[in-house]
C-alpha cells in the first residue's frame, strides 16, 4: 500500500485523462461523440472537450462530418523544412522565431537553414531539405531569378512548398498584399506632406530591392500610387527609383548622395520597401541635418523602427506592420492543411496595420491609464 501511494505522487491527473480518451477510441476503433466520451470515461465533459481539441490541433484526432471523434493514424511526426531569410536581418529572425514557438505547439518537427540573403544559399539550402525527405518546405529568401531553380527541385522530389513573400512556382504563397502595404505607405506620407508642409513635395523618392521581382517591387508602386491620388499635382519626374537592395548601407549611401544632389530641396518624401532600407535613409538625413525637410515610411516594423519612432522630431513618420509574430501560426495551419489534402489558396495575406509616432504615443497612454486605474 506505502509502493502505491509513493508511486501515485508522480503521476500526472491530466495526463491519465487525456491517456484515458486516446484509448477508448484506441480500443474500439470507431468515432464516438463527446457526451460517448464522457458517459465512458466518467471524466468531466469540459475536460474530455480540452482533451479532444487538444488531440485534434496535434493531429491526433480528427472529427468526422456528424462531428464525432476518429482517431487518426500518426507513423511519425511531421517535418517541415524552413529556409530563413537571413539570421542578420530582423523581420527574419521574427519570422523565425513566430515559426519555432508555432512547429512546437502543433508538434512539427522544424529544420531550419539559414539562407544569408543569399540565392546560391538558398538553392544549396533547398537541395539539403530534399535530401533530408521534409515533408513539407517553408521557403524564405531573397531572390526572384533563383526562385523556379529552387522550385523545380523541391517539386521534383514531390515535396509541397509554401513560399514566404516571393513568389516560387508551384508554391502556396504566404505574405503581405505587398501592393496594399505600399499604398497604405504612400498614403501616410501624403497625409504627412499636407498636415506638415501644406502639400509642398519637391521628391519622392522609392528605395526598391531590384532582385525580389515584380511582387515586393509592388511595394513601392504601391506607395507612388498612393501619394499621385492625395498629391495629384506630382509630376512624374518627381518619382525616383533606387536599389537599396534591402540593406542598410546600400540605402544609407544612396539616400546621402539623393541629399547632396538636392542640397536646397525641400519637401522629401521617402518609402522603403523594408524598414532596414528606411533606417539607413534616416541615418543619412540626420547626418545631414535634415529632418524638417524629410518624411520616411517603412515596411515591417521591426524593433529599431519602433525605437526610432518613439524618438522626438524622428523623420520615420510611419511602417507597415507585418505581424511577424502571426507568420509561425498561419504557416504551421497551413502548412498541415497542404499535407492532408485539403484545398487551400494560391495566395494566402498576413494582417498588416500601419504604425505611427502618434499612434504608439497614444497605445503608450492607454497603457499608463490602465495602470493607474489599478488599484
């Protein structure tokens, strides 16, 4: 009897349950309803119900039509295999991490390659998942003229592919309506222009990343666009497009030499297709002690961008905000989804809502006013 009751110290309440359910429908081997469940068992019916949700979302379990139980045959844990952007870059390594937390909850196994924005990386990476027999592949990189080589390798080893923010053949799409976001980018700076300089603009210059492709380089058309319907009076002559390839140096450098060019220009409008490019466009304008003269907006929020916009007289007016932290579940649902079959679309969007200085000052006063309230 002491054997006993030492040995039941260590047992897990919960876990006996959940262990309880699986076998009943183990045993017999057809679907049972809740209330069978309950009536069987004896356990609580809002237990049994935590139970079987938590069987279903690990893919254990599934529900049939009438919606009763079936337990679902599981030979192995699935693997997906995931190229990351780049481990240097911050949306990436966001992304990533959003992916990690959400493979653990659903109990996918995860085997990430970092792909160093780099497309020779990435395809070395792509041939790596194939020889590891993935599952399923989640490809993040760079580089629209690799892509269809990456693609092609992937699909003839008849793995699924869902690709993050540039399009691959024969991948699921994941990632913002890169258009949308642009618009919304352009449509702050516009909205600035008129709150702040009467609608006065000289520029408006697009730092682009030439080997993403047409999808992303949407962005910045999707800004232009933007400011020509609030700002009409824009010629087209006042639109430049440079390549900052997404990198911060390389947007630093090209906006400091936009400015010396155009040294008694005022009314600056900036859009950058990441925030990286848009932080180096910011270092370049402080050094040049022009931040009355120039207005930027950016894409991905990260947590510099946010700083940066925390801080008085900023010339980052705004970013798009990716939710990256939304990236892990969605890819993880749909990534299960490919893999049982079922019918998905071809383009699947993230949220997206754009941040300010003004809003995070007013999300930074509603939580000091809930604090105070606290007694």
């Amino acid at each position: 009897m002491r054997n006993s009751s030492s040995n039941n110290l260590y047992v897990i309440p919960v876990l006996s349950k959940a262990l309880d359910v699986l076998e009943l429908l183990q045993s017999e081997g057809q679907a049972h309803t809740l209330d069978e469940i309950y009536k069987q068992t004896g356990i609580s019916k809002s237990t049994v119900y935590r139970i079987l949700k938590t069987f279903a979302h690990r893919g254990y379990v599934a529900q049939t039509g009438s919606g009763a139980y079936r337990l679902v045959s599981r030979p192995r844990k699935m693997r997906f295999g995931f190229g990351s952007q780049s481990a240097d870059m911050p949306f990436s390594v966001a992304v990533t991490e959003s992916l990690k937390a959400a493979a653990s909850s659903a109990g996918v196994d995860l085997m990430i390659l970092d792909n160093k924005y780099d497309g020779n990386t990435a395809l070395m990476n792509a041939e790596e998942f194939v020889r590891e027999r993935v599952d399923l592949v989640i490809e993040f990189q760079i580089d629209q003229q690799i892509a269809p080589v990456i693609a092609d390798k992937i699909s003839g080893a008849g793995i699924p592919m869902i690709a993050v923010d540039i399009p691959h053949p024969h991948a699921t799409y994941f990632g913002v309506n890169n258009y949308r976001v642009g618009f919304e980018a352009g449509d702050c700076l516009a909205q600035y222009a008129k709150e702040e300089w009467g609608g006065k603009v000289s520029w408006v210059l697009g730092i682009d990343i030439e080997e993403a492709g047409p999808l992303v380089q949407s962005r910045i058309k999707g800004a232009f666009a933007g400011m020509r319907l609030q700002l009409p009076e824009l010629r087209d002559e006042s639109f430049v497009l440079v390549d900052g390839q997404g990198l911060r140096k390389r947007s630093y450098e090209l906006t400091a030499e936009f400015l010396r060019n155009h040294k008694k220009d005022q009314g600056i409008l900036i859009v950058a297709a990441t925030d990286t490019s848009a932080l180096g466009a910011v270092e370049a304008v402080r050094e040049a002690k022009r931040e009355k003269q120039v207005a930027i907006v950016g894409q991905d929020c990260i947590p510099e961008a946010i700083e940066e916009m925390r801080k008085r007289g900023t010339p980052l007016v705004g970013s798009v905000s990716h939710e990256a932290s939304h990236y892990g579940p969605r890819l993880i649902h749909l990534g299960l989804l490919i893999l049982r079959g079922e019918t998905v679309a071809p383009y699947n969007y993230i949220q997206h809502r754009l941040v300010t200085p003004e809003s995070l000052r007013k999300a930074k006063a509603a939580v000091a006013s809930v604090a105070a309230a606290r007694p």
